[in-house]
C-alpha cells in the first residue's frame, strides 16, 4: 500500500466502520486492525501516519479490560483515544469525534496525504497481484455477482489469459442465473471461463443440515473442493481468486469484536486449503467495490447489479433445504426482481430478495384448508452494508407482488414484509 494510513485499533467499540469510512471519505486509506497487534506488525503496514485507540461496550473479555501493549505507545505515531483514557495520547475524547475534530487529527496532527482513490487503489493492487503471482495461474469462483466480477476485471487487468474463472451452479442460484452468467462472461465478455453443475452434490451434502453457520461452513467447503476438482485438470493453478470485501472479514470477528456471522469465504474455508489465496477487494467497502468496477470499465449495469450471497439460496432457505422451499425461494424471488423493475425500484433499492421460513401456517386455498409455508419479502437501503434502513414501498405494488406470489408460486398461502433495519437485523436471515 503506497497511500498514507490511519490505523484503528480495535479495543471493543461497534463503531470502529463509522471511524474508517469518515476518514477514507476525506481521500486517506484507513483500516481496524486487532487491539493486541504487535509494533513489528504496525510498521509492516507501511506509511501509517497514525493510531485512533477505538474503546467501547466489548472493550472487557473475560472479565479483564483489553488493552494495547506498551511498546506501541512509545512506537512514535501520533495517537488519538476515544472512550479509552490513556495519558500517554496526544487527543482523548470521551465519544466519536466530529468531523471537523477527526480532519485536524488526520492532516494536521499526523500529516497524513489524502491520496486515497481507486485509481491509486487498482494500480497498487495489480502490482501486489503480479507481485504475488508471478507467471502462474490463478482459479477464480465467479459467481456473476458484483463482488467476483469486480474481482475479475481486476485480475485480468494485472495477469490476463492467467486467470482462469470457474462458475459452480451449486443449485442454490437465482432463476436463470447460471445462464445469465455464462451468456455475459464466456460469450460477451470471452472469458476463459468454465462451467461445473454441482447441484445434487450440494444438496446432498446440505440435507437435514439447518444450523445456518454449518450450511455456511458446508457450501464454503464444497466450492473449494469443487475448484481443487478442476485445478487438477490444468496446470499451474496455485491461486484461488475471492471477492472478500471488507465487511465479510469484520463480520466475521476479532478478537474483541463480537462476531456477527462467519462468511463462507472467511470462516467456511477448510484447515487444508491448498491454494494460497489472492483477494484484492477485501479492503474495500461494497460502495468503493463499485466505484473500483467503474474505474475498471465494467457496465454500470454489472456493478450496480444486485447483492447475492455466495452461499446463495442456501441462507434464504431457512433451516434445513427442501426442494419445495427452495423452488419457492427461487420463484418468488424472480416475481420479486421482476415487480421491483417494473416499478422502477431496481434502481432505487439497494438489497431486495425473498426468503421462505421452515415452518407453515393455516390458510384457505380453493375454499378449502391449506397448510403451507409463507414468502417473507425483504427490501433495504444502504451505503456500505454494515447498516442498513427498510425501503418504504409502494402498497399497490406489494399488492401485486403479493397477489403474483399466491397465485404462481407452489406450497405458499402467505407473503410478508420484513420491517427490521440493520441493526439489529441483518441483511440476511442467517
């Protein structure tokens, strides 16, 4: 990283992504980093220009305040407390700094250069990649999301024809989305790009499983035996390309952060993983995501297309998966997307999908009882994906996705309308 650095040291508050994103929104790279990180480590960061000690509500583990070591206090770097008594800090406030106060300590305390932007960004991270890789291969899982496209534009930017992308339907996409993602990359864009259908193999492996993080853990293990399965039909793949972003890692906790879910890409990959693995997004916020998209040339269209989780339909599936339920996740959800574009919605709402809960209800269907299960539908707002506001939609158009969904979708009596923001929710169910 060539850019200035502000580093955020995590000593248990939940505000630390506030922090970050205000500094990088001034043009300086930011990044959290554990409380008990050792000088060596700080410094191998290169060009950090100061320390934000961040204390709040999880700052106590095991009954004994956390802390950071005493060697770091006396490393040279300016350093600002926040909820964090320490006499040893040139600044310490008792809440979150204004903007006003956090630029003064950025630029005039610790001198920091706002050269932050994603053009910096991509030429940093095409030279680390090259760097990283040399004259071999990297395998890449593109799903078609924003996240794995971005990912690719880059790769092929830093090592072209070495990059190899592999696309697995593990039969938990979206309708039509395996042939959309073949149809865009192998005939549009002319990937070098390999197709796998695993569904019953998925399936299988997630039958009666309905503990959410051990469907994650399942379907992060599987992909990667998948793409080890098609690294040993070519040569020279020592790389496994992922769209990790930034909130995947601090979702996943650290040690003084509590966790708020394991990603399948962060806490799914097994012990015996054997690729070394090649992420250039994962300092990034879905926001900066796309803007690094745009900066690479891809379509509007493909970075501003709709958020899906890698595990896919698995996680809007809840409990254990049935075929039933996932065709009605599927179905309902392709009524859905199809509703919002034509009422314009797609381009207002950042997040919006359907998921099928493992329980029915009573309800009347062909003037008699029905016990089937219900569509909930969830649509929601938000800049970086660690909060996140419900949109406000439209009742005649509920109405007619609501009508759509009784009528065309099997096993289902009943459609709801999650109301929850993030927090306490979170974007998913599970």
């Amino acid at each position: 990283m060539k850019q200035d650095m502000i580093v955020i040291l995590d000593l248990g508050s939940t505000e630390n992504t506030v922090i970050a994103r205000q500094i990088r929104d001034m043009g300086v790279y930011s990044e959290i980093h554990p409380h008990d990180i050792t000088v060596e480590e700080l410094k191998a960061l290169q060009n950090v220009k100061g320390i934000i000690l961040n204390g709040g509500e999880n700052r106590v583990v095991d009954g004994t305040a956390v802390d950071v070591s005493s060697e770091l206090y006396n490393c040279g770097y300016p350093m600002m407390a926040i909820d964090h008594p320490s006499a040893k800090c040139e600044q310490q406030l008792t809440e979150l700094p204004s903007n006003e106060v956090l630029k003064k300590f950025v630029f005039d305390t610790c001198k920091a250069a706002p050269n932050w932007n994603m053009k910096n960004f991509i030429e940093d991270q095409a030279e680390l990649i090259r760097s990283q890789v040399g004259d071999r291969k990297v395998l890449l899982a593109l799903s078609g999301g924003v996240d794995s496209s971005v990912v690719a534009a880059l790769l092929i930017k830093a090592i072209g024809q070495q990059l190899v992308c592999v696309h697995v339907n593990h039969g938990l996409m979206r309708k039509n989305e395996s042939e959309s993602v073949i149809e865009v990359f192998r005939n549009q864009l002319h990937a070098n790009l390999i197709y796998v259908d695993a569904a019953e193999r998925f399936l299988g492996k997630l039958e009666n499983v309905s503990d959410p993080e051990q469907k994650r853990k399942i379907i992060g293990g599987e992909f990667i035996r998948v793409f080890e399965e098609e690294a040993r039909k070519l040569e020279g793949i020592d790389f496994l390309g992922q769209g990790t972003i930034y909130p995947d890692i601090i979702e996943s906790g650290t040690k003084t952060a509590k966790m708020v879910k394991s990603h399948h890409n962060v806490g799914g990959l097994p012990e015996d993983l054997k690729f070394e693995l090649v992420e250039p997004l994962k300092q990034l916020f879905k926001d900066e995501v796309r803007a690094c998209g745009l900066e690479l040339g891809l379509p509007a269209s493909m970075v501003y297309r709709q958020p899906f989780p890698g595990p896919g339909l698995g996680v809007r599936c809840l409990g254990a998966i049935t075929r039933d339920r996932l065709e009605a996740v599927r179905e309902s959800d392709a009524i859905l997307r199809e509703e919002f574009e034509k009422a314009g919605l797609d381009k207002k709402v950042w997040q919006y999908f359907t998921v099928v809960p493992d329980f029915k209800s009573v309800g009347v269907k062909h003037n008699a009882r029905s016990f089937e299960y219900m569509v909930i539908i969830r649509a929601i707002n938000t800049i970086d994906a660690m909060s996140a506001t419900i949109e406000r939609v439209d009742w005649d158009v509920l109405q007619v996705i609501t009508d759509r969904i009784l009528a065309e979708v099997e096993n289902v009596n009943r459609v709801c309308y999650d109301m929850s923001p993030k927090p306490p929710a979170t974007i998913e169910f599970e």
